[in-house]
C-alpha cells in the first residue's frame, strides 16, 4: 500500500461514520491511504495499530493477527463500512464468514497476504 496520507477534500460533502469523518479521523492520529488496488477508497488504521506491513518488508513476520480498518469513498468521504483482516493463519483457523461479500466469505489479498471481509 502506498503510505501517504490523503484527507477528504473541503469540496467533498462527507458522511459521517460513528460521528466522524476521515480527516477528523486523521487529526486525532490515525493514518488514511488510497489503497493501491482501489484508489476510489479511503482506508483508515486507527493510531498505535497502523497499516499492515506488505511481504517483504520490515515488521511482516512480526505483524498482528488482525486489523481493523474504517472505509470510505475517496471522492466524498462517505462512510462504506469497516474491513477486518486476518492473517492467513489465523483465518484458517476457523474461516470466519463474511455475509456481505460475495459468497459469504473472507477474500484473500495477496499483495498485502491477508483474509478481508468488508462489512458495510
């Protein structure tokens, strides 16, 4: 994922999602990045958990179990829903479902090596 940060533009008329929007969201510290393989999102990490490591990259062997992200339209803020992502050993664990995606099922993503469900 590319690390910079990227705010709701002020033309933007954004959602609020538990009462805040993105950039509210990165002033009270969390990290917000147009994902590479979806630059119509906004994804935001909350503070002290970040972004996921990528493979290949210092921190991927020690990285979390899971990660929680709020997601939003880029091109107005509006709130979509929150991504929960599972390492591939935690996922096959138990392979969770994931009502609101096709087939009721966590996606694997390889480029960042982790389980998604959107719940929107």
């Amino acid at each position: 994922m590319i690390a910079g940060l990227v705010a709701a533009g002020s033309a933007a008329v954004p959602a609020k999602a538990d009462g805040v929007t993105p950039a509210q969201l990165e002033q009270a510290g969390w990290t917000c990045i147009r994902p590479h393989l979806d630059p119509t999102l906004l994804l935001c990490a909350p503070p002290g958990v970040g972004l996921p490591p990528l493979p290949g990259t210092p921190g991927f062997a020690d990285r979390a179990p899971s990660y929680e992200f709020m997601v939003f339209e880029f091109a107005t803020g509006a709130f979509i829903g929150h991504d929960h992502l599972l390492r591939p050993d935690i996922y096959e664990q138990g392979k969770p479902p994931c009502p609101q995606q096709p087939g009721g099922q966590y996606i694997y993503n390889p480029r960042n090596d982790l389980w998604s469900c959107l719940r929107t």
